[in-house]
C-alpha cells in the first residue's frame, strides 16, 4: 500500500472564510482537489475578524500560546474548521492584534503599515503548531505548501529556526 503524502496547505486567505481575490479560490479548491487524489492535506491560515466560530463551526484545539517574533513574544491560538463539503482540515490562526480587523491587507484603499510584521508572525505560527500538531495529532507534514508573499518566510523560518 502506497503511503498517503502529507501536504500542509498555508495561504493568507482561504475561500469561503476569507477572500481578496484568485488565491482564495484557489486555496479554497486545491486542497480538495489533493485530498480527491488521496493525499492528505490540512490547510492553514489566520483567522480574521470575519471568520466567525459558530457560523463556520469551529473549534479551538490549542489556547493560547507564546510564539516569538523578533526580540518579543505574541499570543496565537489555533482553531479547527473544514473545508465546506469536504474532510479537509482548516487550521486558523487567532491573534487579536494582527487579525481582528476590518480588512485582511489593509482599509480604503490602503495597505496596515504593519503588513510585513502580521505574517513575519503568521510564518512563525505555523512553524509552531506544525510542531504543536505532531505531538498532539501525531501529523507531521512531509510537504509545506506556501502560496504568495504572506507565507515566503515559512522556508526560511523552516531552515533556521528548527530543528
């Protein structure tokens, strides 16, 4: 039997629970497409002020916890959701601070001056409930999906802040 590959999906928006433009279509569909072929894929994203807990039948699977950024530390917590129609996990990411709020990238027009901060921490999150997930769920991703900009340090966090 053929061993299934593990693909962690990362993307900074994720149709239906947020979107811009074609990469949350394409994080949205994807990742179904994959899990279709066999794979098993988890996808993971922030969790902005629209995504709502109830509506999208959330659960929080990890509380709150440290992840460093820079010389400070932020809270993150991690919660669980699904694709629509599908058994693909969705993973999000919670902080108040740099996603609570009314835009994903930024308000009329204009892009939050702190852009590049928001998902340099976004990148560090992942890298640390990849770990979190292994020791709890016992899933380790053999694969690290990263679309666009908002998740390019992913790599090079992977590289030289693990082990």
């Amino acid at each position: 039997m053929r061993k299934k590959i593990k693909i962690l999906y990362c993307s900074s928006e994720v149709k239906p629970f947020s979107k811009t433009g074609g990469l949350a279509d394409v994080s949205g569909s994807l990742p179904k497409a994959l899990a279709d072929m066999g794979c098993d894929i988890r996808v993971i994203t922030p969790k902005y002020a629209g995504v709502n807990e109830a509506s999208q039948k959330l659960n929080r699977i990890i509380e709150s916890r440290e992840v460093s950024i820079g010389d400070r530390v932020e809270e993150a917590g991690l919660y669980e959701g699904r694709l629509p129609d599908t058994d693909v996990p969705v993973y999000f990411i919670s902080n108040d601070k740099y996603f609570d709020r009314k835009g994903l990238y930024g308000e009329a027009g204009e892009d939050y001056e702190d852009n590049l901060e928001r998902f340099s921490f976004f990148s560090m999150a992942v890298l640390y409930f990849i770990q979190r997930l292994g020791q709890r769920l016992g899933w380790k991703p053999d694969v690290i999906h990263c679309n666009d900009w908002q998740t390019a340090l992913i790599p090079i966090y992977l590289k030289n802040f693990t082990d």
